[in-house]
C-alpha cells in the first residue's frame, strides 16, 4: 500500500503488545503511515507473534533499545505498570520523542508522567481509545479496530502542540474521531460510563454464582443477563488496576449509583409506579440518545446531523386525502402545562419532531414523569405549578424558540437557577425581547451579547405583576410573560399591538385556569392551579400551508387535508391564498378540546398577485415562505410590508427566500420589512438551480414543493432541520404526487 503523504512517522515503538496498541499500529502499517516498528513486551512468544505476523520489524528484551531512536513511542501495559516503564526507558528516549498510552484513566497517568520527567514535561500526550474487542493478544490485532469509534485525548496546559498534532494525526490516521476532554473529566465520565458498568457486572455475577440457586439461575439466564454480563469475561487483572487507579471517581459514582438504587428500591417497595416510570422513561430516552451523553452532553449540546439534500424533480399535480403532522405550538404548550397541572395529561396528535422533543426533554430533566411519545400520545404525571426539580445541567432546545422564550417565562418562577442554549441557528435568535420584561417583574435574566443565548434565568427571585405593552406582535414574548405571571403577586396582562397566536391563553383555560381576554389585552392573577386534561393536538397549519400552496400552483391538483387547525389567529395563509384567488373550502368545522379544527379541500387555481394586507401578517407569520412560492406563481405583482419579524427567525427568511427564487429565475427583491415579487403567471416555470437553506427547515419545504412548477430538478441543501416540524414530509409529499429523492451523509466532524 502507498504512503499517505498527509503523516509518515519513521519509527515507532509498541510498549505492550496487546489488543489496543497492537491494532493502532497495525492500522497505521497498513495505511502506510510508518516506517519501522519496534516491539517489546514482558512476554517472549508476544513478541516472536508479532514480528511473524509482520506486526513489528523487531524486538528486543531490552526495553531501551525498542525507545532509543523512536519518533513516536506508544505504552500499552495495565495502568499500575506505567510508572516502572516509564522509569525504565527515561534515560533512553531521543530529545523529541514523543510518548503516548491507551489507557482508560489519565489521572494516574498524568500523576507517573509528572513524577517521572517532571512537572513540564510536554511530549507526553494522554490518550484513550473508546474501543475494544472480547479477543485480546497480538492475533486479535485489527487494522479496523478504531474507524468510527472515539478516542479521548487530554492535553494538558503544558503539552506540546507539535506533539499533539502528531498523536492526534495517528489516531485519525486509522479512522478515529478524536475529541479533546480534561484529565479530571475523562476519569470521572470514564467512571460512569466503563468502570462503574464492568464492576456492577462483575458484582452481579459474583453475586448469583455464589447462590445456592445458581445452577437455575444461570440454566435460565435470558438475553439481557448476558449481554449485561458480557463484560464481566474481561481481564480481571486489568480491571483491578483500573478500579485501584480510579478510585476516586469510582466510588463516587458508585455512592451515587446506590443512592438511587435505594429510591429506586423504596419506590418498588411502596408500588409508586410513577415514580418507577419515571426512571424507566428517563432511562429509555437517555439510552435511546447514548451518543449524545458521552462525557454528560446529553442535551448540553447538540448531536451531528447528518447532512440531508432534498433532490427535487419536476411534478405534476397533487391528490389525495391525509392528515399533516400535529401543531407544533399546541405540542410544546400540552406539555408544558401539562407538566404543571395536578393530575395526569393524556395528550393525543402530539408532533414527534425535534423542536417539541426538546421542550419534553427539557420537563423531563425537571423530574417529570413523561410516557411516550408512541403514535402521537403522550402522558404526563403533573407535579403542579411548584414541583419542578432543578435540572442536572443546562437545558439544551435545540432549534426551539419557542421552548426557549416560552421556558425562560416559566423558569423566572423557579426557585431554583436555570440555564438554556440551543444549536448554531438557535443561538442566534434574540432573546432580550423576553428578557426585558421579565427584568420589569424582578426577575434576573442573562443573556449572551445582543440578547442572545445561552440565556440564564436566576430563581428564587419574588416576581410582581406588570402591564406590559407588546412593542411589536409575538405570541412568543405574549406567552412568556403571561406564563411568568402564573407565579408572579397579583395582575399580569399584555396588550398586543395586532393578533397573535391564542395557543397559550386557550389551553390556560382548558387546564381550569382563569384568563380574561378583553379586545387586544390577555390578564390574569397568580395564585390558581391547572388541572389536568386531554388534549387532541389538531394538524399544524404551518405544515398544512406547504400542501395548500403546491396544490394551488399545481395544474389539476385536488386535494384535502384533514383535522387542520383553524384558530383565528393562525389563518392568515388561507385568507391571503384566497385573496390571491384560490380556491380553498372549510369543511366540516368543529371544536376539539377548545381549538377549533376543520377539513381543507383545495383545487388548484391561477392565483394573482396582491398587496399583502399587514393585519394578515401576523396570522401568517410562518407561512410566508410558502406564500412566497406563490407569489412567483401568480400574475402580476406581489408586495409584503410588515414583516420585518421574518428577518430573525431560524434565519433571514426574507432574504433566504429571495436569493433562492432568483436563482430560479424569478424577478424578485427583499425589503426591509418585507419582498416584492414579479409572479410568472400560468405559462411560468420555475428553472433548476441549488438553494441555500441556511439550516432552515420552512426554507427546504418552501423550495421542495416549488418542483410542482419547475421545468428542471431544484437541490435544496441542508435539510436535516426539516424534522424539527415535520419528521416524515418527503414521505408524505411523494403519497401527495411530488417527486422528491433524498441523500444523507454522515457529517463531517
């Protein structure tokens, strides 16, 4: 095999010829990354193996002779036995030598580096490979051994950078995602997540076998029993090294382990199946985002998406009858207040996607008992408007303004403190504008520079009530302090300056609280309760809007869309579709559990520009990408004012939605506030092109159902964020009659 030009190491020597060091080195020989290898070993035979099999070039019983001249020298011996070798080859390594090790506790490592070279010595790079196998010895030696899997380097302040490249560049040589964690953080995530699993299993195990039972025991032994006891076939020996080295993050996280254990027994004992539940739910979500809490990120941070393009072709009309997914805005505040109520929730069409998983996660981290969600249901044990817990971390939302702002209102009620962050997009959303007046109530709240997040809420605080005058219409900053106010002494009300979404003040009252709504001011007092209740969470306007839009530009299209929710304050994109002359019917109009729903038939119609009334604006805050398609499918010319909210969504909707229409060959311009957009008429057809979506999930849906008018395929990039709404839009989208492929790569690091 040929040398990768990117690393050549000429010489290289192996301390310890077992499974970990043994398939490094394997997998740089293979890759052409090394020059020579020496070997050495307490065992003789290991040593013959490994210069048989071609592993290493030479050996030598003299442990400085392997170190004399090599560029990079990697240890791997049980953890108790670094230090001698460490003493033993000191006198022999070059001037710029490197050395690095494999094991999994770094403390006591570090503490034989230091000990042995002395305090600043910086050409000792701590490393640890997240990687093993059940065979063990140079012939279980795999070239593949670390492709995908972590390794965990420790540079501490002192170490040398060059070196640190080298061993960093070696690792990612055979395939490895290298990440950089503390000395003290690796010991005490590696205590949770290895030691404290092997020494449970090993306990276990010991345990049942000195049983008068075990002959049964282990004749009946089921699946999860061995799984779980797999690892208790591990080297004994290495492991009482390791349970000796860590000892100290060990034991305290077996402390914690019993503590629970114990609840967890009381909790058995006394039949509090919530209580059970709890730990069970809170267990199956955080196993079923395992890779997310390695080193305690779950949530902290958020996970690499896959990278998502969206390959849409030319189609024809649309047919059919379904049922978009839930109200996103519904789905966060039924869990939310449900979590706050007295009693059990049952909610019902609850949306699956990202953004509302968030705000569920967040509730659950706050020690709310959550099942589901199955097939849309949910049920939440509420712990009433005091009982939440603080949670173990910050809370991580995701892509999710509304969990943020909604939550940074209900958290200023806590007395307990609070930090919030979310994903690139989301940290760059203001937040000053619940902030502010959260602050007039008396509550402490930090954000980031210009308002941004992370945000920070203090609890503990006393809240007053306040009148608040809405500087600019949003259901978000309406519902953030109205949620305040259920903690705060005497009247909260907001007066807003046009309609918004009634979401919040609906479902307050659903739950039993009382709200007075009088023209354009919401009010309420501290001091009531919620009580639990169901709630049928009706399809999502917002997602129906991407149907109502393709079915409207596309020739012969019919379709209709089931059990849409129709609140007044949400309808803007049916009147300005039918102010542009669709042809849209409401059918079968109903209340359900205080929100009003309805069936929407749509035909296809030629739709013709208008000016945007501004007072619809706010009632399709969300929809305006959509519309924008529409726009550029009509005759005539079609102008936004008053929109000017677009420009501080998940991204600049306005200019995002513009750059894309140009390069589809659409005559069109952003405004301050708003667009004008030449429409092409009926004979007009949108050319192909790639679309930047900037991450932006209405962005990707907008130019995906724009292929109903196209004459050639539309790329649309970046749509991983497509599942914070709408979890399974290209299935339901081809079903309609669009002709969407889709190519997922794993992101790069």
């Amino acid at each position: 095999m040929s040398r990768k030009a990117t690393l050549f190491i000429p010489r290289v020597a192996v301390i310890g010829l077992g499974l970990i060091g043994c398939s490094w080195v394997k997998g740089l020989r293979v890759r052409g990354c090394v020059g020579q290898v020496a070997g050495f070993d307490r065992n003789l035979d290991s040593m013959q193996q490994a210069l048989d099999v071609g592993l290493i070039d030479e050996f030598s019983s003299d442990i400085t002779e392997v170190v004399r001249a090599a560029d990079l020298v990697i240890i791997s011996v049980p953890i108790l036995a670094v230090r001698q070798v460490l003493q033993d080859i000191a006198a022999a390594i070059g001037d710029a030598t490197v050395l690095t090790d494999v094991g999994s506790v770094k403390g006591s490592v570090a503490g034989d580096v230091e000990a042995v070279f002395g305090a600043d010595f910086g050409r000792f790079v701590l490393g640890h490979p997240i990687a093993g196998s059940e065979r063990s010895g140079v012939s279980a030696a795999d070239e593949h051994l670390y492709v995908r899997h972590k390794v965990i380097i420790t540079p501490q302040a002192h170490t040398d950078k060059a070196a640190l490249r080298l061993v960093r560049a070696a690792w990612q040589a055979v395939g490895a995602d290298v990440e950089d964690m503390a000395v003290s953080h690796h010991d005490e995530v590696l205590a949770a997540t290895s030691h404290l699993p092997h020494l449970l299993a090993y306990s276990l195990v010991d345990t049942l076998a000195n049983s008068h039972e075990n002959k049964e025991i282990f004749n009946y032994a089921a699946g999860g029993f061995r799984d779980f006891t797999r690892i208790a076939a591990s080297s004994p020996v290495m492991w009482r090294d390791i349970f000796s080295a860590n000892k100290e993050q060990i034991l305290k996280t077996l402390d914690l382990f019993q503590h629970d254990l114990n609840f967890l027994r009381s909790a058995i004992e006394q039949e509090d199946t919530t209580t059970v539940m709890g730990v069970l739910t809170r267990a199956k979500v955080a196993r079923d985002h395992f890779s997310k809490i390695l080193a305690r990120r779950a949530y902290v941070e958020p996970m690499k998406t896959a990278s998502v393009t969206y390959i849409a072709s030319p189609a024809g009309s649309l047919s059919g009858s379904f049922r978009v997914p839930g109200d996103k805005s519904i789905s966060h505040r039924s869990i939310m207040l449900g979590s706050l109520a007295e009693g059990t929730t049952e909610v019902s069409g609850f949306l699956e996607g990202e953004d509302s998983l968030a705000t569920l996660q967040a509730f659950r981290d706050m020690g709310v008992v959550i099942e589901g969600p199955h097939r849309g249901r949910v049920t939440i044990h509420g712990v009433g408007l005091h009982g939440l817990q603080p949670p173990p971390n910050a809370l991580y939302l995701g892509n999710s303004g509304t969990s943020m702002r909604l939550l940074a209102g209900l958290m200023a009620g806590q007395n307990f403190d609070v930090e919030m962050s979310g994903d690139e997009s989301l940290s760059k959303r203001p937040m000053g504008r619940v902030a502010d007046p959260l602050k007039l109530m008396g509550a402490v709240v930090e954000t980031a520079e210009a308002g941004r997040p992370p945000i920070k809420v203090h609890g503990a605080g006393k809240l007053k009530g306040i009148h608040y005058d809405l500087p600019m219409a949003s259901a978000q900053v309406k519902s953030c302090v109205l949620l305040a106010g259920l903690y705060a002494e005497g009247e909260t009300s907001v007066t807003e300056p046009a309609p918004t979404r009634d979401h919040t003040e609906r479902m307050l009252k659903g739950f039993g609280y009382d709200v007075q709504v009088n023209g354009s001011t919401v009010t309420l007092q501290s001091g009531g309760k919620l009580t639990a209740t169901s709630i049928d969470v009706p399809a999502d306007i917002s997602s129906a809007a991407f149907f109502m839009v393709a079915a409207s530009i596309a020739e012969g299209s019919d379709i209709t869309l089931e059990h849409v929710g129709i609140n007044p304050t949400r309808i803007g994109v049916i009147n300005i579709l039918r102010a542009m002359g669709g042809n849209i019917e409401v059918l079968n109009e109903r209340e359900v559990g205080g929100e009003p729903v309805a069936d929407i038939r749509i035909r296809s119609a030629q739709l013709k520009g208008i000016h945007i009334p501004e007072d619809q604006v706010p009632l399709a805050i969300d929809e305006f990408p959509a519309l924008f398609i529409a726009a550029a499918c009509a005759e005539g010319e079609t102008v936004l004012t008053g929109a000017e909210e677009l420009r501080v969504k998940e991204s600049d909707r306005i200019q995002a939605m513009i750059d894309g229409l140009i390069t589809l060959g659409v005559d069109a311009k952003g405004t301050e506030d708003g667009a004008i957009i030449q429409g092409m008429g009926a004979a007009g057809s949108f050319g192909g092109g790639e679309i930047v979506t900037h991450h932006d999930h209405r962005i990707a849906m907008s130019f995906a159902i724009a292929s109903v008018r196209a004459a050639e395929p539309i790329i649309v990039l970046d749509c991983a964020n497509v599942a914070t709404s709408f979890p399974d839009f290209v299935g339901l989208a081809n079903n309609a009659g669009l002709q969407m492929d889709v190519i997922s790569k794993p992101a790069a690091e």
